[in-house]
C-alpha cells in the first residue's frame, strides 16, 4: 500500500532542491516524490514536499532533510 506523506519545507531554491534530490535519492521505499513552489494556502505561497512511499515513515524523512540543514516539518 502506497502511502502520501506531506511536509512544508524550506526547499526553495536550485541548491536546495539538489540538496533534497542526492538525500531523497538515498532513501529505499520512495515510489515518487516531489516539490510544489507555489502552493497557496490561504494566505501565504508554501513550498510543500510531497513523498509517495510503501514503507517510510514521516520521522525518516524529516531526519534525513534536517540532517542536511533544510527545514522540513508534516504538513496536517
């Protein structure tokens, strides 16, 4: 079963998206994954990262980002 994880993040820029692509890159159980630039929720344009994976879970992603100095917390 394929699950959704969902985060705001910090990743904004060239560098950083490379930055997030060699960490992402490492991590097994990632189907698909990708970074919305202009996602509006309301009030303010986000940077939202969106993973589909079959076994990890929002702690391993939020590890490995943060590990490599970008901000990365659960979207609700």
């Amino acid at each position: 079963m394929t699950n959704v994880l969902v985060f705001r993040t910090n990743i904004n820029t060239d560098e950083r998206i490379h930055r997030a692509a060699c960490r992402l890159c490492l991590l097994k159980g990632i189907c698909r994954w990708r970074i919305d630039l202009d996602d509006e929720n309301g009030r303010t344009t986000q940077c939202i990262l969106r993973i589909e994976t079959e076994s990890l879970t929002e702690i391993d992603v939020i590890r490995l980002l943060t590990a490599a100095g970008l901000q990365c917390e659960v979207l609700n």
